[in-house]
C-alpha cells in the first residue's frame, strides 16, 4: 500500500513533482551504492522517477574523492579485527564514518531547476536544520564548511556527486550513533571539527522513526515534492 506525504511549497522554487520515498532495514553500504547506482542508470536512460533512500549502515568508513587513507588512522588488520570495511567512493569530500543509529539520507534527484550545486546543498543543509527545529534544536551552517552544527558541534554532513543532472550520495545526520568511531577519523578533513549528535544533546535516545518522519516531510516542503512511500 502506498501513502502520500504532500509538500505545498519549495524554497528551491521547483514545479511539484513526484518523488519516491524508501526506507530500509539496517543496510550494508555496498548493497545500498548497487541500489542508489541502478537507480542512476534508469534515471540516465529514461523519464524514471527521483528517489529519497533513508537508511542506517553497520560501521563503515568511507573516503570520497578528494579524502586520503591517512586520515583514517586505524591499520588494515585492525579494521579488519573490527569488522569495519572502507570503501573509496564517487561522491565529493574526504573520509566520513556510517554507523548505526545515524540516519543518511541519500536524495537520487534531477537537479536541474535547482540553480546549480550550491543552492543543492544549500537546500540539503536547510532540510537537516529544520528536521533540528523540529526537535526544537537550533542548528545552523558554519561559514567556512559545508554540513549543519549545534553550537560548535556538527550534527550533518553532506557529500553528494552530480551524474548528468542526478544527483547522488546525500547527506547524514547523527541521531544515537556510537560518536567515538569519529574519533578514529579526520571527519570530512576538518582536524578541529567535534561531532555531536541529536541523543547528546538532548539527552535522551530518539526514536529513529520519528526522525525519519521529519526528514521525508522537511525533504518535501523544501523541494517542493510530493513523496509516495514505497514499503
């Protein structure tokens, strides 16, 4: 059965359109980056329709395009021990951490009304900063960086690659994760940068499905989408 989640109004100022809206189980990230690239391909080959994907990763680093192996500073074997893969990807930035109880959001889209990359990600950090408000957080953008903070603690990041139009990757948001696998890392090649996370600073451990509630709406408002749920 499919339910509708109804968008009024963008700040992207896009025509409404439609979008579908999959939330899965717990996912290893290879088997989502399979899913998110045959998505790609329809969407490269014909008129296939933009995807919001939400879903967790067992504990994963990943580096981007412009990260290095360096600024992970656990050794092979170690990792290995962990049981903790590392996959060198195709979106922009450096090394980020997966993990559950940390929602990533990753919007398969044509952004080709949306003004160019910036005012994308300028969209994505507003979708991550009212999902905040929502839990009557206050969160804000950094004038120097790319992602969301509280206080001086980020809370999002975002990494996305643009394919002929499409985009990809997305953007992640820290709800119960486990906040020491960071410590492991340069997030995103910010050596001062402190992660935070929506259980810290409230206190208390949130319900992922609410969460993933108030992305999938703030997603719609500001694209200006009409989500269908795919179960």
């Amino acid at each position: 059965m499919v339910n509708s989640i109804h968008a009024n109004q963008g700040i992207a100022d896009m025509p409404n359109k439609s979008c579908i809206l999959s939330t899965l189980p717990e996912t290893p990230y290879l088997e989502y980056w399979q899913l998110q690239k045959n998505i790609l391909s329809r969407k490269l080959q014909y008129a296939y329709p933009d995807a919001l994907i939400l879903v967790e990763h067992p504990h994963t680093f990943t580096i981007g395009r412009n990260g290095n192996r360096s600024h992970i500073f656990l050794s092979d074997q170690t990792l290995e021990r962990m049981g903790i893969p590392i996959y060198q990807v195709d979106r922009g930035g450096q090394v980020t951490y997966h993990g559950p109880g940390q929602i990533v959001s990753y919007p398969i889209i044509d952004v080709t009304n949306m003004g160019g990359v910036a005012r994308y990600v300028n969209a994505l950090e507003e979708v991550i900063i009212q999902v905040m408000s929502d839990f009557s957080l206050n969160a804000h953008r950094s004038p120097n960086q790319r992602g969301v903070w509280i206080e001086d603690n980020k809370i999002g990041s975002i990494g996305i690659k643009i394919t002929r139009r499409i985009a990809t990757h997305g953007f992640s948001i820290n709800v119960n994760n486990d906040l020491s696998y960071f410590d492991n890392i340069i997030p995103c090649g910010e050596k001062d940068t402190k992660l935070t996370s929506m259980e810290r600073v409230m206190g208390a451990t949130i319900n992922i499905k609410d969460v993933y509630s108030r992305i999938a709406y703030q997603f719609g408002q500001i694209f200006g989408m009409h989500l269908a749920i795919h179960a």
